[in-house]
C-alpha cells in the first residue's frame, strides 16, 4: 500500500481526523477504540480493509523539538530497515499519522527488563544507529530541548532546575565532536513492540545525536540495575564496554535525569 501525503491546515478532532483521511487518501476509514496513552492521542481504526494506528498530536514543544516533517523522516527510514509500522498515511502539518498496527503489542514495563527483552532492545537499538543519517536531515541538539523546555516553563528562578540545564549543555559540550546517528530518544517500554525483531513506535523527539543518550533513556526509563545493563550493552555493543564508554554512558545518564526534570515542567501560558 503506498505511503499517502497531506499537508492542510491545523489539528483535528478524532472525528475530523477520520473524514480528513478518507477524503485525502480515497480509502475507508472507521475508528474502532482509543488506546490509553501518555501524550498525544490514539486509536485502533480499519483503514482500507487493514488494522492501523491512527495517532494525533495534541502535545507540541515548538521549533525544533517538534518538527513532524522530520519525525516522518527518520519513522520511513526506520520502516526500510524493518524498525518500525508501516506508514499508511501522513499529514504532518496537522500531526496526523497512520500506522499499520501490530498486534504483538507494546512490551508491560517488567517484560523489558527480562533478559529476552533487554537483549532484543540493544540489538533493535545497535541496528537502529548503523542506519545512515541522510546528508539533508536536520535535528535538534539536547542544548536546545533543554533551552526550549526551561522557556516553555516560563524559565523558572531555581537553582536546582538551573543545574539540569547546565548538565544538559556540560553533555553537549563532551559530545560535541562525537559522531551522529538516528536516535529515538524515547526508550520507553510503550513504545517499544514485542515484534521479531522489536520495533520503535512514537518517533515524536527522534533526531540524529549521540547514540548513548538512547541507551541512557532505556536505562533511565526502566530503573536498570548493574547486571540488567551489562545485559543490554553487550546485547548493544557486542562485548563490554571498556572504561571510556562507561564514562560517556554515565554523561548520557546525567543528561537525560536533567531533561526530563526540564520536560516535565508545567508550561506557563
């Protein structure tokens, strides 16, 4: 099925949503039940006689961390390399896509960190960084997340969530000349699917960086101990990690506690 692209206006309803991608794509569309998700939103729908995921994003952090063009990018280059859904169709300018749905489902936060799971997460994730960045790909650097989360928060007068910052930029600056590769940048259980191989869903803050700020979010998101990470790396890397890698995977570590402070904080209006 050919991949169908849309650009009109601003964001739309579920029910919106729906007649704006039967009317665009020429195919049958019908919602069948919402999934229960952290941001954003999305639902189970028949699309052209197939199961897909029809997510709409309600949650936007600006330019350049939000960049649906960009996301579409790097999802079909994941897609190429079996790494993701099929997309069945986008609209980036209203942050609508449509994906083919597996029913494998997402893995539960405990099945990750099983052995099976940590080992088909690094190799998803070892796969995912040998994909070649495209010379025309442009991202966002974690300077400027934590730049534009600090500014949405209305750039709050403490010295704790100051020194998140600052760890953010004392990464960027460690990693300055390190080399870049496609990174999802949101290792979470939920938007990791129990597929053969695993596969990445929900390529929303998806970029070229640094490859440890991934494993350091795996890490982060999911509590690993000493030995779960030795799990993972090896599964990742292929052996372990000599000294120096260590020490850039504990920046990453540090660096990706600070963001997600930074992330979390209430937006001011």
């Amino acid at each position: 099925m050919a991949t169908v692209y849309a650009r009109v206006g601003m964001s739309l309803s579920i029910d919106a949503a729906v007649e704006h991608i039967g009317r665009m794509s020429g195919c049958a569309i019908e919602p069948l039940r919402a999934f229960d998700t952290i941001s954003n939103a999305a639902w189970l729908v028949h699309f052209d006689g197939v199961e897909a995921v029809l997510r709409t994003h309600s949650l936007s952090f600006g330019h350049p961390v939000t960049d649906h063009e960009r996301e579409l990018i790097i999802h079909q280059l994941a897609v190429d390399h079996a790494l993701s859904p099929d997309i069945l169709f986008a609209d980036p300018a209203k942050g609508l896509l449509l994906s083919r749905y597996e029913p494998a489902g997402a893995f539960d936060a405990d099945v990750i960190v099983s052995r099976t799971g940590l080992e088909s997460v690094g190799a998803a994730l070892a796969r995912l960084h040998r994909i070649p960045v495209p010379s025309t790909l442009t991202g966002y650097t974690l300077r400027e997340a934590a730049d534009c989360y600090w500014r949405r928060a209305g750039q709050p007068v403490d010295a704790t969530l100051r020194a998140c910052v600052q760890q953010v930029y004392d990464n960027e600056a460690a990693t300055a000349h390190a080399s870049q590769v496609l990174c999802h940048r949101d290792v979470l259980h939920s938007n990791v699917l129990q597929t053969r191989p695993v596969q990445f869903i929900d390529w929303e803050f998806a970029s070229p960086g640094d490859r440890w700020f991934d494993l350091a979010a795996m890490i982060c998101w999911h509590e690993l101990d000493a030995r779960q990470r030795d799990i993972l790396l090896v599964a990742y890397h292929g052996k372990p990690l000599p000294p120096r890698e260590h020490q850039a995977l504990a920046r990453a570590i540090t660096c990706f506690r600070a963001l997600c402070t930074l992330w979390s904080l209430p937006a001011v209006t």
